[in-house]
DNA sequence: CGAGCGATTGAAAAGACTCAACCACCGTGG
DNA sequence: CCACGGTGGTTGAGTCTTTTCAATCGCTCG
C-alpha cells in the first residue's frame, strides 16, 4: 500500500499524473466498487484485470469492460454526481490505485492535456457501445462470441484467454450451456484449443471472419 | 436558414452558447452526417427528431438514440479525431444549427461550464448505454419493445409515438414481422391503441411493468 | 385510378434457453 | 496418501422464442 506525494506521478494510459494517490492489492473476486454506491475518487489499474459489469432484473451480470493495466476506472460517474450505475470486481489478483475526487477534479481544470484525453477516452468508449450494442441486437450468439474473443485477445494480450465459462457467458451475453457448446464447435473447428479453462486462440483469421469484421 | 453573430447565442439543453452558427432546415429522412465521413463541427436540434444510427453486417439499421430538441449530435467524434461511428439522420421536418468544429473547441476550452456539461453528458451517456446493452442481452423482445416505448414516451414528450415499424424495430433491435406482432399483443392487452402508423400509450403502468422497471 | 411501398399475417425452421443430470478437478481433512 | 465435498464445467433433451420467407393487404402519392 504505497503513497504518492507529487513524486514523479501516477502512470495510466493517459501519462504520469501528477497527484496523491494511494495502491493496493485486490484479491480475485474483491469488489473496487458497486453498483449504486457513490464515486468518491477513480481507480486506476497497475496490473491486474478488473471487469466492469451491470445486474439485469433476474440478477444475471452483463459484463461491460474488462479493464487492464494503465485504465482508470469509476470516473464516469463522478461527472455525473450521481451514484455508480455498474460494478467493478478484480478477475486476478491486482494492484490498483485510488485518487479522491477533490484532488482528480482539481487537476482536470487546470491540466487541458488530462481534460482532452479523458474526454477523447469518454467518446471513444461510446462509439465502442454503439458497436456492441449493434452487435448485441442482430449477431448471432456464435458471432458475438468471435467478437467477444476478439476483445479478449487484446485484454489478455495475446496471452491465453483465462476467464471462467460464466464470465465469457456474460461477456458474451448468452447462457453458460450455450457457450460450452460453442466453445466445443470453435474447438472442432481448429479456431481454439482447450485446456481446462484456459483458451488458446489458434485461428484468429477465422475468428475475424466469423465475427464479421 | 439563420446565421447568428454572437448576439444572444445559441440555445442547446448546456444552456445559451454564445458563439457563431448557422442553422437549415432538413426534410424528413435528409441525412446530417453519415458513418464514416469526417466531424467537421457539431449541430444542435433546434426544432424536430433525428436519429442516430449504426449499419450491422448485413446493413440492418440499429438505432442506438433519437435526439430530440436541444440535444447537441455528432460531437463525440469530434473528439476522437475519427470518422463518425454512425449516422444521423431526420425522422420528421427539422430545423438544425451548425456549429464549426474550431469555434466550438475554441469554447469548450474557455468556457468550464460548457466543457463540464459536455463532460457530464458524455458519462450520462455512457451509463444508459451500458443499461442498453444489458437490456438487449438479458431481455426478451417484448420486454426490450416495452423498455423502447419508455424512451419514445420522453422522446416524443407524450404525444403519440410517430415512427415506422421498420425503425421502431431497429430501435428495439428485432425484425419488423416480430414488432408487429407484438404490437398487436399490446393493442390486445389494451396497453396501446394504433391509429395506422401513430401509437398511443394507453396504460403506461403496465409498460413499466413489462419493461421491468 | 394505379403503382408502390409499408404494414400485416401465416407457416415453417432455426437458434437459444431451461432444466436436470453427470463429470472432473481441487483443496481439505482424516 | 486418499476419500470427500464442493464448485465449476459439460452434456442431453425438450421447449419456447424469434427469425425467415412468402404472400397478401391497404394506404398514399402521383
């Protein structure tokens, strides 16, 4: 649990920020936050995996973003004063670090270049929802989850694919039983091999075409 | 086809913006931006509806907003510095102002209130549609139509809900044979009553209901 | 008044979900 | 070291929703 004071900054995906933060170390599972809390800072990932996620009516979770290293976290809805309208929860062990709102406020009003790229960064994750929700709406679940690994080759860096069937489920946005079977077809079909709940991507060409893109 | 000179400015749902616009009109399915063109500024609805839409694989139309009155579209882009991501394009006679890109970047970095409320909106945005893409995921098509004639209900500020089959099915991401049919259950159900192409909300209750709200 | 497009209906097929049972792996405690 | 229990993964069968395709209807605009 380290702490922060203007030394050289915090890193993310938008450059080192210079401001008092403070780390610590998340447990597979632990939640950062809830859906219907109140925001009192962001979270910016070190390392780990942190999955962004909403409850429909009978419970299921829908699975919105996996986040990795150098993505902040729970900034939305600070700007909105209202409270989180989704949940966050480590997927791995992973470090994350907590800036309050006051300081994260005042360095977005006197820092342009942090402004913009959040700004960017906002816009540019409403053009990815349009697109998953179009893919949501006429895909089949066969092509969403060519979509859905597409993303997760990226999260996971190339790196196997390691998520439990659930989770990929509501990533995906289908029954668990449903995407074994899946899984099983892409399995037969050479795109991915198995071992045990790791997935290894084999035919990415395949994946795209399936996906559609 | 107005042209303002900073004099009294603007109005948008931001409040008054106080800089430089010109405003036409568009008849009925006249195109404001098209996917993949580039932003060259933003247009605020000054009188009208316009819906914001995306093209699937196979061409199908998803209609992921209806902009109505005083909304700003066709910002967001403009910040990414990339092409649109989807369309816009009116639904009915409406009366749209321009906005060049210059003047209002220009703004935004002057103006906190503006860039706050530019901010805020954006996360707002991102937050309904992450509840979007749960609803399209989790619910069946009757329970996506009824959650759909909400927003139509606010869209449409309580007048009857003006839209073809075909796009009130791609806004609620189904084909037009299975809204149709599920139009006449509601009529059956006394929920709705249908006067050709115009639907009138008869017991909103119940859509609440059904929407699982 | 006729053409044409949007709206509607019907029937069949496909896709996905549910439920129930079973399996396999993992860590625990004896 | 092994039996046990539990969780997560897998399979099968049946059902229901939704889509697709084809045909018909009926406004509305020239």
């Amino acid at each position: 649990m380290g702490n922060g004071d203007l030394k050289g900054g915090i890193i993310t995906n938008l450059g080192p920020l210079d401001l008092n933060w403070s780390c610590r170390a998340y447990k597979k599972h632990q939640v950062v936050f809830l859906e219907g809390s109140f925001p009192r800072g962001v979270y910016c990932i070190n390392q780990g995996l942190v999955k962004i996620y909403k409850r429909g009516d009978e419970g299921k979770e829908q699975i919105i973003h996996i986040a990795k290293a150098g993505e902040m976290v729970g900034f939305r809805a600070m700007f909105t004063e209202e409270p989180y309208k989704v949940a966050a929860e480590a997927l791995e062990e992973s470090n994350i670090c907590f800036i309050g709102k006051e300081d994260f406020l005042n360095l977005m009003d006197t820092n342009p270049v942090l402004r913009n790229g959040i700004i960017k960064e906002l816009s540019k994750e409403l053009a990815d929802r349009a697109d998953f929700i179009t893919n949501m709406a006429q895909k089949s679940v066969r092509e969403r989850l060519a979509f859905t690994m597409l993303i997760l080759i990226d999260v996971f860096d190339n790196e196997p694919i390691n998520l439990s069937r659930e989770d990929l489920a509501n990533f995906v946005g289908t029954a668990t039983e449903t995407l074994i079977r899946l899984l099983k077809d892409f399995k037969e079909e050479g795109i991915i091999e198995v071992q045990t709940r790791k997935i290894f991507i084999r035919d990415k060409k395949r994946i795209l075409q399936i996906a559609g893109k």
